[in-house]
C-alpha cells in the first residue's frame, strides 16, 4: 500500500510540503512551451516524491552536523525541490548552488527558490566539472541524488571532510550511467571516512533507491 507523502517539520509536526510545489508548477505559465512537460510530471511523481520524503526524514534526524553549513551544492538539482526543503529546514542562511545540464530546468528552481533562498545562484554542469576544485569546502554540504546519471568524479574532487548526501539506484533506465547492484556497491564506489547513516528504500519488487550520508 503506498504510503502518504508526508514530511516533519522542526516541531515534529507532519505536513505536506506544497509551498515548492506550487512555485513549480505556477512557472509553467511564463516558461517556453518547449519545455518537457512529462520530465515535470515525473519530479512530482510517487516515486519521486517518496525519495525525497525519506531523503528529509533521515536528514532531520542527523541535522545538528549540518548547522554549520556555508553552503550547499545541489548536483543534478532538476527542479531544485529537495534543496529548497533543506535551505529551509536549515534556516542558517547558507548559500545554495544549483548545478544542472538542462537550462530550463534550472529557470525552473529558480522559480522554486524564489523568495525562500536570497542566496541562491546556478551553474551550469559544464562550469561545474571544468573547476576540479569546484569551490567546495570542508563547510559544504554536497547533495547528489543522481549518482545514476554521472560518474563518480564528482566524488572523487571533493576534498576531505566534505559533507555529503548521495542517493542512488539499481534501476536500469534511459540516462542512468552508473546505477548500482546494491547499498555495499555504492558505500564502496563512494568511500567516506564517517557514514552517518546507509539505507535501502525499496520502490517496488525489483527497484530500490540507496542513501549514504556522511563526510569523505
């Protein structure tokens, strides 16, 4: 039975998080009709949306080594939902860097973050990878829910103690490069000197989503 998309707020209370949503789905109206409307219906599908359910639940749990965060770079940040949730729950003013290939994705988290993070700002994947420092600290929270669609070189530039939250999958699909057979593959391709949590979340019979969090 599918569970209702729920997430706790600092108080404990539940609610559904629908403020984001509703920025999304309001830029419809002023972006080009060119846009893949069925990507959109996808990042607010079940799926998705339990990914990111379960994503929050276990970030609030470990959240007090997050309080000094500086900054937080999203990878593969699509629509940017997940990272607007945690800007917020963080409440510590950190700075946000939204990194996606697709333009109109990222006009799109634009328009999420609007009014809820002044300090946001995106970078294309290109200028991402091309800086093999890519700015990132010891103070910095990198958050990479699509392992599955990259190599692991985003990994492997971070320096040592970099916060980290990373998901990934065993589900074979179209632009997934690098999914994995199981949570033991992926603790191995991503080696952290402190895992704070490691988890399965099973999507259905055969499809299960990976969560590490941690340092490198």
């Amino acid at each position: 039975m599918r569970q209702e998309i729920l997430f706790a707020n600092k108080q404990g209370n539940q609610f559904i998080k629908i403020q984001q949503i509703t920025r999304l789905t309001d830029a419809l109206y002023s972006l080009p009709m060119s846009m893949n409307r069925s990507q959109l219906r996808d990042s607010l599908s079940f799926h998705q949306l339990a990914s990111k359910q379960w994503l929050m639940t276990k970030f609030m749990q470990f959240d007090s080594q997050f309080r000094n965060v500086k900054q937080i770079h999203h990878l593969g940040s699509w629509h940017g939902l997940l990272s607007a949730w945690i800007s917020e729950h963080l409440d510590n003013g950190c700075v946000t860097n939204l990194v996606e290939p697709d333009k109109i994705a990222l006009d799109l988290s634009s328009h999420v973050h609007y009014g809820l993070n002044k300090k946001c700002f995106n970078t294309s994947a290109e200028e991402y990878t091309s800086d093999k420092t890519n700015n990132v600290s010891v103070d910095h929270l990198v958050l990479n829910t699509s392992c599955e669609h990259m190599s692991k070189d985003w990994f492997d530039n971070l320096p040592m103690g970099t916060h980290i939250v990373a998901q990934s999958t065993n589900s074979e699909a179209d632009g997934h490069i690098n999914t994995q057979e199981s949570l033991g593959s992926f603790a191995e391709q991503l080696p952290m000197a402190t895992v704070t949590y490691a988890g399965i979340l099973k999507m259905d019979s055969y499809n299960s989503r990976f969560m590490l969090i941690g340092t490198k």
